[in-house]
C-alpha cells in the first residue's frame, strides 16, 4: 500500500524506502535491504503528499531530511528503474 495515496498496488509498482537497523533512511532499488520499508507510489503527486504530510517520518519514527524527498522526484523524473 502506499503511503501517500493509501492505495493497493502491485509491490512493483511501489518505491520502496528503507530504515536500517542503523537508522539510516535510504531507497531500496532491489527490495530486499534489511530494515523497516514503507511503500510509495511513482508519482510525484505521493511523493509530495508524503513530504507535506510527513507521512514516512510516522511510517519510520524518525526525523528525515528533506533531501530524500527530493531523490525521491529526481529519480522518478529520470525515469529510473528501481527494481
């Protein structure tokens, strides 16, 4: 499910972030870090609501950079895999 729009997708059709046991937030492009993961969609518009609302700061418990977000929207402008 995603974390923003709350929708039932597809696993390969979500992002999906991970917090590692270390606490360091990062994407995982083959799904299989260990970690706590939370699902996003490949729209900006998610992605975005996500940011506003801090909806992946609930999902973690944990403080994050604004930057993640904006990786987030630059990897889904380019286009890029993350599988």
């Amino acid at each position: 499910m995603c974390v923003g729009c709350r929708q039932m997708m597809p696993k390969k059709e979500l992002i999906r972030i991970v917090k590692s046991p270390e606490g360091s937030i990062d994407l995982d492009r083959k799904g299989k870090a260990p970690g706590r993961g939370a699902y996003l969609c490949r729209k900006e518009a998610c992605i975005d609501k996500a940011a506003k609302s801090r909806l992946l700061e609930k999902a973690f418990h944990q403080k994050m950079e604004q930057e993640v977000y904006e990786k987030l929207k630059t990897q889904l402008n380019e286009g890029e895999s993350y599988r």
